[in-house]
C-alpha cells in the first residue's frame, strides 16, 4: 500500500500540483511553477521541501557510539551532542548500504536519517545483518545499543536557499545564525510545536532541515509557507530536488554510489576515515586505495545538445570507457550536464568523449565539478 506523508492534506490540493510514487510513497514531482521555476527559486530564494518519506531510526545506549562508528566510514565516536555527519555505510565488501546522517542527540543517543528505499535495508542491516551483531547478538538485544525505528512518527522538512535563514529566524525564539552547517537545535518552539532544527540540506544551498511529530508537520508546514510568502517561497517537489542535487554534485544511492559502487569510487573518499578505529568495509576499501580506485566519478557538459540520460554508455573512439550516472539541463548554467562513472585514468580535464544516445553518439567534454558551487558564504 502507498504510504503518504503527513503534508499531502497540505498541499495535494495546491494549483499545478503533481503527485507521483516515489520510493512507497506518494510526494509532489512538482507544483504549478514547475521544476525549472522551483529550482531557480532556491538557487535565489528560497523553496520549502516535503522530505518525510526518509526514515530516522534511533539507537540509544552506553555503546551507541561504538556500534555506531564501526558501522559507517566516517567518524562519529568524537563528535559532539549538537552536531551531525554525513557517512557512507559499507558492506564488508566496500559495496555502499546507504548514505546517511548521523546526528548526536547525547552522549547515548543517536539518529540515523536514511534514505526512504533503504530505510528496511538498513534497519535489517543494522540490528541482525552485519558481522558484528552476528559475533555478538547481545549487544541488540541487551540494550547496549537499542534501535527504534521511528520513519512513521518523524516529519521531514527542507527550507533551503539564501532567504530560509531570514524566513525561518523571525519565526523562532534561537539564534539560527549562530548555527554551523552540520549543527542542529533540539526542542526549539516553532508556531508552538517542538522542532529539531538542522542547518543541513541536499541542494547546494545554505538551509535548514526541520524534524517534527508527524501530527504538527502540517502547522508547521502551512505556517512557513504563509510567512514566507513576501519572500518568494515556493513550495518545491522532488523533480527540483533532485536538479539541485546534481547541479552540486550531491550523489544519490543507486547512481554515485550503491551496492556495487564504492564511496571511494562515487567521490566520496573525504568521509571514509582510514585512522580511526576498525569499520566495516575498511580492509576491502584499503585494498582498493591501496591497488588503485578501479572507477572514477567526473563531470562532462555537452558539446551537441541533449540531455545525458542514466545509463547512457560514455565512448573515448571505439572504447566504451563509462556511464551517465545522473544528468540534466543545468537551470543555472544553461547547458546539459551529466556525471560520468569511468575506468580510472581515462577522462582527463578538458578530454573530448563521445555520449552515445542511441540513434547517435554526442559530443561532450570533461569539466570540473561541482557544477555548481553557492559561494553566498553561509556561516
């Protein structure tokens, strides 16, 4: 059965508004200014994103901090209460399960925010799938480290762009500017609802991520929309999320990275900490730095027009060399854009390659990404 978010009585009704299945779920493609119109927006505005479909599961307990911190390739043991982190989690094979966003409640407990396809993965993954639960059943059911899936009672909303900040902060009683990215504000009063507020996003873009009780998400909802409103706030779905995305070069499971995709292969090798303490994937993800990345991600813009589709083959001469992992027509830029996952070795900066779009092969060359980087200097 389809599963709708606590927003739709909020917005099902807006004019234009397109409503699509989305990972079990039924969320908003786009509403009447369109996905050109809604990206645009947060790129100079600000737009306001119905993301209660991701699921947050929580794990509570005196070696939260321990489990937590060998199951992903980042680093988590060391940061504070107040802060959160953008992690991988790999597969002994170095195969990526999600990537996700861990947020330090206390010294005990934690949240993990995943993406909606994984969220059941991820949660099997997690209290019985993994060796170190495997080696040592207790450390679940003891309690050590408690999980609770909490998907259905959490709301997720995204106020993303420049003017999110002027919006949100006349709303609430905290000093939002004081908040770095990655840092977040627990039990702040928003139209007299307890909120999570969270300087984080998936745009590009400075903005906020509000958690709420899936009962007061569409107070908080309809009331940011009316106060922002003399902002130019728009109400955005996920066709602008995900052109958002790939303008910043923010990669999205199952095409930067994914079961058979590394996060050293996807780019992401900044967030897999070799120094600390044993992870799980970390001996296959050394072997593989150590031998040498086998596959590189790297940007190409189109020379001839057309947008570079998912899946489309990328040939150097009669060498098949990669494929389109994501791709569009950049709003911003004006040009089609695309992600190429590649042998190592083979794309060089400025290098002519050929997109094969099926009737024909189309010209691009290889760019340096992101392709589009916000350099409003956010604090």
């Amino acid at each position: 059965m389809i599963k709708r978010s606590p927003l739709y009585d909020s917005y099902k009704e807006y004019p234009g508004a397109k409503l699509v299945e989305f990972a079990g779920w039924e969320l908003p493609l786009h509403f009447k200014a369109g996905i050109i119109a809604e990206h645009l927006t947060v790129r100079n505005r600000a737009g306001l994103f119905d993301v209660s479909h991701m699921g947050e599961i929580e794990i509570e307990g005196s070696e939260a901090a321990t489990f937590i911190d060998w199951l992903v390739t980042n680093e988590v043991a060391t940061i504070k209460p107040g802060k959160a982190v953008y992690t991988p989690m790999c597969y002994p094979n170095g195969g990526v399960v999600d990537d996700l966003l861990v947020y330090r409640l206390s010294e005990e407990r934690f949240m993990l925010v995943v993406n909606a396809a994984n969220t059941e993965k991820v949660l099997r993954w997690i209290t019985h799938g993994n060796p170190l639960v495997v080696r040592d059943p207790k450390l679940i059911n003891s309690g050590r480290a408690r999980v609770t899936d909490r998907s259905a009672e959490i709301s997720l909303m995204a106020l993303q762009g420049p003017a999110a900040i002027e919006i949100l902060r006349e709303l609430v009683d905290v000093d939002l500017g004081s908040l770095s990215s990655f840092e977040f504000l627990q039990n702040v009063e928003l139209f007299g609802r307890s909120v999570l507020i969270s300087r984080t996003g998936y745009t590009g873009e400075d903005g906020f991520e509000l958690y709420a009780d899936f009962k007061n998400a569409p107070i908080i909802w309809n009331g940011i929309m009316e106060a922002g409103r003399g902002a130019g706030l728009l109400p955005c779905g996920l066709g602008a999320r995900d052109t958002l995305r790939i303008e910043a070069r923010l990669p999205l499971y199952g095409q930067e990275i994914s079961s058979d995709i590394s996060p050293l292969e996807g780019g992401l090798s900044i967030f897999v900490k070799f120094d600390k303490t044993d992870f799980c994937g970390r001996a296959k993800l050394l072997e593989m730095r150590e031998a040498g990345v086998p596959r590189v991600l790297r940007g190409i813009r189109m020379i001839d027009k057309g947008v570079p589709r998912t899946g489309y083959p990328v040939w150097s001469g009669d060498r098949q060399i990669g494929l389109i992992t994501s791709g569009l027509k950049s709003p911003v830029l004006d040009s089609f854009v695309g992600l190429v996952l590649a042998g190592a070795g083979t794309l060089k900066m400025g290098m002519r390659v050929e997109v094969d779009f099926g009737p024909k092969r189309k010209l691009a060359e290889v760019v340096s990404t992101p392709f589009y980087k916000n350099t409003g200097g956010k604090k």
